[in-house]
C-alpha cells in the first residue's frame, strides 16, 4: 500500500551561470511525477546541489535528463571551482524515502550508470550501496585525481569506470565522469541546550559522534594527544554510529547546540541520537530543550521517534498518524524555537500536496452521504463496501486503545497496542479501497470513450475491456479479503477488552460483514462481464467461501456479545 518513494541530490559542475543551471533544472521538472525540492548553487565551488523526489521510474528518467542536459551544456575543459569534482554532473546519488530499501536503489542506481554511459557516452562509477567492489563504497577512491586524472584511468584496469570505458576522447574530455550511488537519508539536526558555552556544546557533541575525542596523556582533557605507530591521533569513538557533530552558539537564539549530522537513519534513527544527546548533557549538568531540523525529512522519521516515545511512555502505538507525528513533534520539542509544520517538513507531504487530486475519503461524512446520493454512479456499492469495513475495522481499534489505557489493566497495554496496531493497518488499507473502488469503475466507463472505427480499434476496446472488467473483479474481492481480517480483531476484543465496548466490537463485527456481503455482490456483477469464465469463477468462489466464513464469525462474535450484557 505504501508508495515508493526515492530523492535524488545531483550535483553539477556549475554554480555561477543561471542560466545554465535553469536550463538542467527545467529538464529534471519536465519529467511528470517528480517535485524539485532545493536548487542549491555555489558561487566558490562552481557547483550547484539539486534535489528532487518522486516515485523510482519518474526520479530516474528526471536523472537521466538532467545528466543529458549537463552534458549538453556544461564543458568540462573550461570548469574550475573550489570542490573536487570530476565530470559535469559530478555525483548523482539515490535515496530511499519511503516503501523501497537501500539494496533496491542501489540496484536501481547501477541501471541508471549503465543507461548514461550507453546512451549519453558519459563514463560511469558506481559508488557507496550501488559500488561493485568494497574500494569503491568510498567516493572518493572513485574520484581520485578528479577530472583531471580521467586521461590516466580510462581505459586502465583498476582506474577504469564501472560503465562507458574507452580511451580518453573528446567527449569524454567535455563531459568528464560521473558517479552513481545510493546511500541512505542524511539527517541535519541541531540540538537545543539550555547553556551559552560553546566548550560544554563541544564536549557533549564529542560524547556521542562516531569519531569520538582524542585519546589524551593521563586522560586529561588539556594533555597532549595519543598517536599510534603510525603518527596517526588515537580516538575514543563516540556512542552514536553514523553520525558527525560539533557544538556551537547561535547569537539568533543566544543558546549553543549540538549540530549534528545523522549519515544513517536506519543505523541511528533520530530519537535515538535525541535520548543519546540527552544523556550526555545531563552527564555533564546540560538539558537538551528542543531540537532542530534543518530541511527535508522523511515520514518514517516521526513515525519512528512517535512510536517508540508512545512506548516508553506504555501507550499503543494504534493510533493515527497525525497523533504519533504530534507525539513526535512534542516528545524532541521540534517547534521549541519556531513552528514546526509537517506538511512543509516532511517530503511524502510535499508529495501529496503537489499531487493532490479530489479523494472520497478526505470528504467530511455529510460530504460523503451526499456525494454517493448524486445522481454520479460512483462512489456506490463497492466504496460503501469498502468504508463499512473501515468503519468496523475503527471500531476494533477504539476498543483495543481503550484497553490498552484502562486503569487497572496496564500490565497489558502492549497486548491491546498490538491489536491497535493491526486494526490501524487494516483501516488504512480498507480507506485506500474506498477510492481504488471508484477508480476500478472509472477505469471502464474510459474504455467506453475509445475509439472503434477500425478492426483494430475494436479489438484495442475489447482487450481494454477485459482488463478494467478484470480490475473491477479484483478490488471488491480484496476489499472481502481485508474486511475479513477485521473479525479477528473485533473477536478478540469481544473476548478480551474493555467489557464497558463489548457493543462496539459487536457492531465491528456487524460493520464486516456488510462489508463483506456488499463487495461480493460487485465481485459477482463485475465477473459476469468477464469471457475468461475459468477466471470468473474462481473469483465467484473465492468471494462465496469468504462470505460463509464472515457469516459464521458474526454468528460466534455477536453470540460473545450478547453473553456479556446479558
């Protein structure tokens, strides 16, 4: 259910003409389904940092073209700056942001390398997650020598790009090289401290990053550094993995804090650098206040630091997701210093904002009724369906919350967060129904639009046909399948939860199986339209061995209910 979603963070070899770099930026904006996020230009550096989101095929075609036109517009002959760099787009990492993992944007990155150099000539390195050999994880053994040592590593075993090897040539002189690699979200956060003294900042920041301090003579703090063999300083390493910090003072704030780079999110979530940072300080007679987040991050971030403050606090996690961002957002103080706003912090947001189309679940309930009261045939019978089992689904979950924080029983809050959290799950899925239902019917009344003047127009319209008619079929019998899960929760809280909801699982368990018996009926109707009739019947009796088996959960549900209020 959950949309995949990667960035991507270019960077070209040209901080200083506008007008160049608009023209890569209007290549990587021409790509439908992707949104520009930052344009980031340095004037010393002669390098401007892009960053740009959006769903896997979208974001690699948007990469595609902005490599393309920086190749196109960029001379690697004429170009000087501060940072090392090696071709006209210099690096061009991919990030998972939601519903993809590191290994499959690194698989994704390495497809990407091989259709610059095929197609643009342009050699390619793969690098970090995305590198083929462990030497070149490390950026920068793949950008050795920089451009300028390209004629001495093309064509060289050892040197030479992972893609598009050959003598170095004209176009190889123009454009340079390019890297292409995936890593994971990178983290800028600041850490609020109730002191001024940078020193305190420092020694804290020091505590917890990777690095670490150095190891000085009798562990003294003003004793003169430890080298080892080989002259290099000797460090004690930090507590917190992947991740860089040093303490400063903001005169707009008049506080220090600890800034600090999480290079890791999934080796060092955020709440866990948070409580860390909040130890150390304590250590050392310091109170971290608030927290700071400089840019973008993804929603797993709070969803994350939401859960696991819920939990510390022995609360359920079933609760929705604007509740655990709040809880997030209030447990590290993020709006300490200034309003913090998930809708223009966080990038699936964004996302959303920007792609954001008339959905029947976002009407209020009035809204709703009416909408399916208008003369439109949709939403109907299906997305009715679809949001009964929502509604019962609801119901399971309001029970296990209350559970979970009834006086008396919190021994047993995690067992009643379990069952919320399943009945989140099941409501999110049984939501997205709602409108996938609409959609499906949508989908046929479009091939009604086609044309079919020819032999071939025709036949194009029947296989259309077929596959919506098919489509149709198989959302109201997975809307079946979903409201079906919805009766062990409502059973289980019917046995097991608070007695004083005991109705409310009964009417949760009432709710699926109208839902239950409401999808079957569009299952069948769409199926009869189908020419497969092998498919269509084993749809038909799918959808009737799921209806026998909801009827005999109300039976034994309502049979629990009734036994206690009696």
């Amino acid at each position: 259910m959950e949309k995949r979603i990667i960035e991507c963070v270019p960077n070209f070899s040209e901080g200083r003409n506008k007008a160049v770099i608009q023209q890569i930026t209007s290549a990587i904006e021409a790509v439908d389904g992707v949104k520009l996020l930052d344009v980031d230009p340095g004037e010393a550096t002669n390098r401007t940092v892009v960053t740009f989101v959006g769903e896997p095929e979208a974001v690699l075609e948007a990469a595609f073209q902005g490599v393309k036109k920086a190749a196109e517009v960029i001379d690697m002959r004429n170009h000087k700056g501060a940072h090392p760099r090696m071709g006209a787009t210099d690096v061009c990492p991919l990030i998972p942001i939601a519903g993809i993992t590191l290994e499959e944007c690194a698989e994704l990155a390495r497809q990407l390398a091989k259709r610059i150099a095929d197609e643009l000539h342009v050699p390619t390195y793969c690098y970090e997650a995305a590198a083929f050999t462990p030497e070149r994880r490390n950026l920068a053994v793949c950008r050795a020598g920089e451009y300028e040592a390209l004629p001495e590593k093309m064509n060289h075993e050892g040197k030479a790009p992972d893609f598009g090897d050959r003598p170095f040539d004209e176009g190889v002189a123009r454009t340079g090289a390019t890297a292409v690699g995936a890593r994971d979200f990178l983290i800028a956060v600041n850490y609020n401290l109730n002191t001024t003294s940078t020193r305190r900042a420092n020694a804290i920041a020091f505590d917890v990053r990777e690095k670490g301090r150095p190891v000085r003579e009798g562990n003294s703090p003003v004793g003169k550094p430890l080298k080892d063999e080989n002259g290099k300083t000797i460090m004690k390493p930090g507590t917190l993995k992947a991740t860089k910090a040093i303490g400063w003072f903001i005169d707009e704030y008049q506080i220090a804090q600890v800034s600090m780079n999480i290079t890791n999110i999934s080796v060092t979530p955020l709440h866990v650098a948070f409580d860390e940072v909040c130890r150390a300080a304590n250590a050392r007679g310091v109170r971290v206040t608030g927290t700071e987040i400089v840019g973008l991050i993804p929603k797993r971030t709070l969803i994350e630091a939401g859960r696991y403050f819920l939990k510390k606090q022995e609360r359920s996690t079933g609760i929705s997701e604007e509740e655990i961002i709040r809880i997030a957002i209030k447990s590290m103080g993020l709006d300490e210093l200034k309003p913090f706003k998930p809708e223009e912090k966080v990038i699936e947001y964004l996302i959303e904002a920007d792609n954001k189309k008339k959905k029947l679940v976002d009407l209020t309930c009035t809204g709703f009724a009416e909408e399916t009261a208008s003369e439109s045939p949709a939403p109907g019978g299906g997305s009715i369906s679809a949001y009964m089992g929502a509604l019962g689904a609801a119901l399971g979950t309001m029970v296990a919350n209350l559970s979970s924080h009834k006086p008396g029983w919190d021994a047993r809050w995690e067992e009643f967060s379990d069952w919320a959290d399943k009945g989140q799950k099941l409501m999110t899925e049984l939501l997205h129904l709602v409108d996938e239902d609409t959609e499906a019917f949508n989908r046929i009344m479009n091939v009604f639009s086609m044309p079919k003047g020819t032999d071939e127009e025709k036949a194009a319209r029947s296989a259309a046909l077929q596959e919506a008619t098919l489509y149709a079929t198989q959302v109201p019998l997975r809307t079946m399948q979903t409201s079906f899960k919805v009766f062990e929760i409502v059973k289980a809280m019917a046995e097991q939860g608070n007695p004083n909801s005991v109705t409310d699982a009964g009417v949760g368990a009432l709710a699926a199986r109208s839902a239950v018996l409401g999808a079957c009926l569009n299952v069948k109707i769409n199926a009869a339209g189908l020419k497969d009739r092998a498919v269509a019947d084993d749809l038909i009796g799918q959808a009737n061995r799921i209806v026998a088996d909801a009827e005999k959960a109300e039976r034994e549900i309502l049979e629990i209910v009734e036994s206690k209020i009696k």
